[in-house]
C-alpha cells in the first residue's frame, strides 16, 4: 500500500487558511491515501486542494461520477484496509445516507465530512446547521450512530481530522465531521501538530487485502439474514456505542462556575454565542457557554449535572430548533430550554444572542419555550 | 454461517479404478451453494475460482458480491470479498482497486444490480477505464425478489410486473448495456458468452482468464457477461430454460465478442 505520504511530518507551522484547506491539508497529514468526492459548494475547496496536493504528496484523489460513487468508493478503499475519506455538503451528504449504513454495519473505519448548508432540499449555498438530525441520529436506514465532530474555528477544521481518523480506527466505525459553510469558507491561523501516522493507523487485520493460506477468508458484509445473527450484529454495535458514549464525549465549558442561564450551541453558532456571553457577563448576566465538540456523543451528563443550578437554558442553532431535543433530553425537564436560531443560510448575530439571554435572566423563564416542541415536554413529563 | 441453507459439501475420496477428472479447487469454500437447480450462477462461481487458482492469484484477489442472487458469492469463494450495496459494485470495486493497485479485483453482478439501479457507476467505471473485471449475469429478470422485470427482460417476455410482457410503450426496450459499454474507450475487452453448454462452458473459462491476464497487464476495464438462465423466474425446467434462451436470450443477445484488445468487433445480430 502507498504510504509515501504517511511520513512524519516536519516542524509544525502556523498558516493563514480557509477552514476546507486546513482540513484538507490536515487530512494529507493524517495518512489519508485515498480521497473520492463531487464538487459542491462551500467545500469544492477540499477536493481541488487535495487534487492539487494530495496528489503531489502521494494521495490517491478522484473525482467520481456522483457521491453516490464516491462514498461507496471510501467502502471498498477503507475496506481494502486504506485510510480514506470523502466530503460534501447537505445534497451530497443525503446521497451518500445509504453507503453511510451500510459502513457502519460492516465497521469499515472512514471519514466524512458534511459542510453544512442551508437546505431542505437544494436550498442554499449559504451556511447552516440544518443537517443536525441526519448526522446525529443516523441519517440512514438501521440503528448505527457515526462519531460525530463538531468543529468551530478552522483550527479545529484540522484538528479534528486527526481526531476522526483516530476514532474511526479505534471503533471501526464511520465519523463525520458535521462543519458549516462558514468555517469551511472563512479564513483563519492555523498549526499543524506534530503527528505521524504510522504511530497512529493500527493494523487492519479484518481488511480484504488478498488472503494469505494461512488465514481464513476476510469477508465485509452487512447482510445477516438469519434474525437472530442480525440481532447479534446489531447488538454488538449498540454495546460499541455505548463504550464510544462512555468514553468519547467531548465538550466546551465557559463561566460554568455561577451560572443561572446556560447557553448551548455548537460549530459556528457556538462562536457567536461565545461572544454574546462574554457581553452578557460584562452587563452582570451570570450565564455560561456549552459547547458540545462530540454532537455523537452528545454531552448529556454535564446538563444534567448543571441542571439544579439553572434557571434555564438557551439553545442558539442555525436551524428550526434540532439539537434543543438532546438539551431537552439532558436538563430532563429540570428547566425551562428556549430555541434561538435563524434559518436559511443567515447567521445569527451576538447581539441577537444577547437579547435572548437577557430577556431570558429578565423575567426567568426566557420568553416562552420553544412552541414547536411542547409536544416533546409532555412525552418527558410523562416518563419523569 | 448467515445462510440457512448452507451446509459443507462432503468430499469423497476417488474409488479405485477410477480417475479423477475434477477436484474442488481450495478457491472455492466448499459450502453447498443456494442456488435453484440448473441455475447458472453457480457454474460462472466455479469458473472464476478455477482461474484464480490455476492463475495462482488467490491471496492476491478481492471480489465484490452484489445484491442479487449472487449476494452470498463469498459464501462459496474462498477469498477476501467486500458485500456493496445494490449497484455500487463498480464503485466498490474502483475503491479496493485504486487503494490495492497491485491486486487481482473482480465484481460479480446481475443485470438489475449492474444494468438499472448501478447503470451509473457501471458506466463511469468503465468509462474511466478501472483496471478490473466485471463478471455480468444477463438473466432478463431479477431472481432474488421473486421474478420482476430486469432492464435486460425481452419484449413480450411475462414477468410479475409485465404480467402481459414486456410492452415497449410502458417499459421501453431491452437494454444491451455491453454494447453501450463495449463503445466506451476506457473498455479494453468486452465479451458476452453462456454456460449452458460443455463447449460454452469452456469459452466464458478461457474469456475469464484472458480478463484477468489483461487486468494483470493493467489493460483497463474487462467486462464478460452471461447470458443465463433464471429456471424459477422464468417458470421453467433447467432444460426447457436452456432452450427458451438460446431460442430467445441469444438472439436478442448475441455470443460473441464485443470488443477484444481495445478493438470494436463487428456487431452481431440487432
Ligand atoms: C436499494 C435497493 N433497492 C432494492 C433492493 C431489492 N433488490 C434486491 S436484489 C434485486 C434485484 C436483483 O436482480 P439482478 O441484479 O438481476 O440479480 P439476480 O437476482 O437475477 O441474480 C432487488 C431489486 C435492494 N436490496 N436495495
Ligand atoms: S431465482 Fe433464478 S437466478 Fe436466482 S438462484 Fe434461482 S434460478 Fe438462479
């Protein structure tokens, strides 16, 4: 197999960059050998830096026919034992939904990276976090979950191509790297770590490389159609699951110390919430940031241990109100959890954050709970 | 194992006085396959493991199983194999090859998997000129969920879903997709041959060798299709199956080579 791109790299080095370059580049660094995509806005960026680089640097990049192809391309690489990703955005991303299960099924370790924009349907080429529900809960058919990664700056665009990759590896398991349109676009400072592939690309013995005599044939299938071995198979990967949600969660905490109102967001969303905060705090309000790096896993417990100490919380998302569900799920009712968002590609901005933070430390229920979701307040009333 | 029906075949050791004429090659598992009597899925299996074993090229091969009859293939083939999802062959296979481009890569597919809903990626794969076989069983129906038409279905041929046959208006025509193919630059060696018969049965061996010489020399995209039969489909015995094609399947689909060392041949029949 080609590695020649898998030796370490040298000193690491600060760059100015557009979030789908870091990611890209991150991505050469990593010991990514092979890459299959299809242009789409606002992340072509990735697969013609990687056409032009990658391919320098050793990589195998193609364009394929559709991302159809492509993702079903990232199976028969990853599963040939090659560390190998794809990316898109929103459209792009619903096409692959199907190969997606389908790896996680066969526990073919990949990455996916999804640039968020507005949709449904073709929508907008403008940023959005609208693609929240299909990455977390599955976005194709079965129960399988992908390792979700939520970055927000561009230094995480290449931060957490390592970490996907690693993830991917250690659970056999596809991650997806859920972006905006906005990170993958904007420009930023960014340091590429030290880090050496070859210390981090475990061995692959279940991969269909050609079989030896001396071992047994390595098959990757996700088809079972004895009930009960399905049920096997899909207990297995509920079991690794649940070690990824006991052992992966990972999350951003600020001015959590005294806080009376909680704000939850995450990519980009969490960036302008950030500073909404720190203005909140510099008028008195004592409100604190979660940030959810890991949307799968979704940092539940820290909700729920914050829960007693708030007089709510604000979810601020560039979408209709979609991970406010799993804020809902983790404060367990405990306290009021209001929805702030825009839709359509605009991006919200701090001041409009604030409003909603201080109108919500005004009178301590924020102003009405979000009125789509009373229906979701009575099925948890009832389980509580 | 996930097959219901799959059960290992016992293995006789030769009587004396007699000769052994054929001997299970290690590059088939020995399961007993799930294919109908007289079906030829189970034959074209045999085939290409005898050339990977004569070729000596099995630690060195991956084949992909498509959805379809065929979707137990590496229930029977003794080598590292990769299930794709309904019409993704080619592009799995594209994945493993370009990842393994020192490795032997091969996918088996019906016309439904690689003539409707893989028509795309069957297309592209070629076009791009991949370096690894397609193995294309042409049945004219889709086995596996009990009989519907397949884009290969001849005019008037009666199905569950063309009840009455096949009618161009509603359904359009019999599609000869390794024509399309065999046009394509990227092919390199495109032949349609049967299993029906000893001396038909020797032919698509010697084309599945020549497929993977060429791929061993990197000449680019091979395709072979069968023309098979489908006894349950079609409603038939093995026999009259046998007959009905040749009467039928062969004219609308006929033997012969397409393409061979890059080169158009001469078109045969319509
Ligand atoms: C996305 C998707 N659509 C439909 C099916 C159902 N399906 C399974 S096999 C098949 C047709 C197979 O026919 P063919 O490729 O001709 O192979 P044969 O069974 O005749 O060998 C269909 C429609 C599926 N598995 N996946
Ligand atoms: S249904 Fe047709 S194609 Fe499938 S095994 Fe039976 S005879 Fe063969």
């Amino acid at each position: 197999m080609n590695r020649k791109n898998a030796t370490p790299t040298e000193k690491p080095d600060i760059r100015l960059m557009k979030g789908n370059e870091a990611l890209a580049e991150a991505a050469i660094r990593a010991g990514c050998q092979g890459y299959f995509g299809y242009p789409i806005t606002p992340q072509s960026e990735v697969l013609e830096y990687l056409t032009e680089e990658g391919r320098k640097r050793g990589m195998v990049v193609m364009q394929v026919e559709s991302e159809l192809a492509a993702i079903n391309m990232v199976y028969g690489g990853a599963g040939a034992g090659a560390r190998v990703m794809t990316s898109s955005s929103s459209p792009g991303i619903s096409l692959m939904q199907e190969g997606i299960s389908y790896i996680a099924c066969a526990e073919i370790p990949c990455l996916v990276v999804n640039v968020n924009r507005g949709g449904p349907g073709l929508g907008t080429i403008q940023p959005a976090q609208g693609d929240y529900f299909q990455a977390t809960k599955g976005g194709g058919h079965g129960d399988y979950h992908p390792i979700v990664l939520a970055p927000a700056s561009v230094q995480e665009m290449a931060d957490m191509v390592y970490l996907g990759f690693d993830l991917a590896d250690k659970y056999r398991n596809p991650t997806l790297i859920l972006a905006d349109g906005a990170l993958g676009q904007m420009m930023e400072k960014v340091e590429f770590p030290e880090y050496n592939p070859a210390d981090h690309i475990p061995e692959k013995p279940w991969a269909t490389t050609g079989k030896p005599k001396d071992r047994e044939r390595n098959i990757l299938t996700s088809l079972h159609i004895q009930p009960e071995k399905m049920e096997e198979v899909n207990r297995r990967l509920q079991k690794k699951y649940e070690t990824i949600c006991a052992n992966e969660v990972r999350y951003q905490l600020v001015h959590a110390d005294d806080a009376e109102i909680l704000v939850v967001a995450f990519g980009l969303a969490a960036r302008i919430s950030h500073k909404a905060v720190e203005m909140a705090r510099a008028q008195g309000i004592r409100v604190a940031l979660m940030r959810p790096i890991t949307l799968y896993p979704y940092p539940y417990d820290v909700l729920r241990r914050m829960k007693s100490t708030l007089k709510g919380a604000l979810v601020v998302e560039m979408n209709a109100g979609q991970m406010i569900e799993d804020v809902r799920l983790g404060v367990e009712g405990a306290v009021p959890v209001k929805y702030f968002g825009r839709m359509g590609g605009i991006i919200p901005t701090p001041e409009e954050v604030l409003e909603e933070i201080r109108r919500m430390s005004g009178d301590g229920h924020g102003a009405g709970d979000g009125h789509h979701h009373a229906m979701h307040d009575q099925i948890l009333e009832e389980r509580n | 194992m996930d097959n219901p029906r799959e059960v290992e075949m016992e293995t006789v050791s030769c009587p004396e006085g007699l000769e052994v004429v054929w001997e299970k090659p290690e590059t088939l598992t020995g399961n007993r396959m799930h294919y109908c009597p007289g079906c030829g899925h189970g034959v074209v299996h045999k085939l290409l493991m005898e050339v990977l074993k004569e070729m000596d090229i099995q630690d060195k091969t991956i084949g992909v199983a498509p959805v379809g009859c065929s979707v137990f293939a590496y229930n029977y083939m003794n080598i590292d194999m990769q299930e794709a999802a309904h019409g993704r062959a080619a592009a799995v296979a594209t994945g493993v090859r370009r990842m393994l481009p020192d490795k032997f890569v091969f996918s088996y597919q019906g016309d439904g998997d690689l003539a409707a809903i893989g028509t795309a990626e069957t297309i592209h794969a070629a076009n791009r000129g991949e370096n690894f076989l397609v193995v294309f069983i042409n049945n004219g129906i889709y086995g596996m969920t009990g009989g519907q038409m397949a884009p290969t279905t001849l005019v008037g041929m009666k199905t569950s879903t063309t009840p009455g046959g096949r009618d161009v208006e509603t359904s359009g025509f019999p599609f000869n997709i390794s024509r399309l193919i065999a046009m394509l630059p990227g092919a390199y060696y495109v032949t349609r041959q049967s299993v029906h018969t000893p001396g038909a049965v020797r032919k698509t061996k010697k084309a599945i060798r020549k497929a993977f010489e060429h791929q061993r020399d990197r000449k680019g995209y091979c395709l072979i299709e069968v023309v098979s039969n489908c006894p349950s489909g079609w409603k038939m015995t093995p026999v009259v199956s046998n007959q009905w094609m040749e009467e039928n399947m062969f004219p609308s689909y006929p033997l012969g080579d397409l393409k061979t060392d890059g080169v158009l041949q001469p078109l045969k029949g319509n």
